[in-house]
C-alpha cells in the first residue's frame, strides 16, 4: 500500500476520536488487534474499545508533529488538546497489516501547557 494511503489510513483514525466516530476507527482495526501502553500491556480490539474509546468524549483535536511511515509501521508524535483545554503530546507506532492496522503501541509525552 502507498505510503499516502496509511499515513491517510493514520489521520482518519485520529480524526474518528475527534469527532466520535467509532465506526471508523473499528473499521481500521483487524480482528486480532493488540494494544500496548504503559497503563495496558497487551489488551485486545474489544479491550482497547472499553478502556480507550471513551476518550474520544475528552479529545478536542490533534495536531500531527511527526508522521513517519517506516516499512509496516507509522509513527505518529502528537499534540492534543482535550475538551477541558488540557493539552499533552504522545508518540505512537501503528503497525499495519496491509490497509489495517494490527497493533499501537503508545509511549506517553508530557503536558502542555
């Protein structure tokens, strides 16, 4: 798959918690997607969903600082700001499984002021 497309691919999902839109982000993700963060060490899609979606009630916007695809996977550094005007930064690395994105891993940043 083009580069463009997964970076697209990456936007849309960013986009989905922006507005609400979970139908989207459950469309990007296979069937066997795992998610690891500090707080999560390897959870599963129907995990993720219970534990992570209901963020999307907090986010405001992004603001994408690094896009970088790499072989199947694209990092991601951003900037977001939530509902209440609090604002951090946040690495991810996705890695795709052709057009579907099969596992995130999430490094926490720090607040923003």
């Amino acid at each position: 798959m083009p580069a463009n497309d997964r970076l697209k691919l990456v936007r849309d999902s960013y986009g989905a918690y922006e507005s609400g839109d979970r139908r989207v982000v459950e469309e990007l993700l296979t069937d066997d997607f795992t998610f690891y963060s500090p707080a999560d060490v390897g959870i599963d899609r129907a995990r993720y969903f219970e534990r992570c979606w209901p963020n999307a009630e907090l986010i405001e916007s992004f603001e994408f600082k690094r896009l970088i695809e790499a072989g199947d996977e694209v990092v991601v550094t951003y900037e977001s700001t939530k509902t209440d005007w609090h604002r951090l930064r946040n690495t991810e690395v996705l890695t795709f499984d052709g057009d579907k994105i099969c596992r995130a891993e999430v490094y926490f940043g720090w607040d923003l002021k």
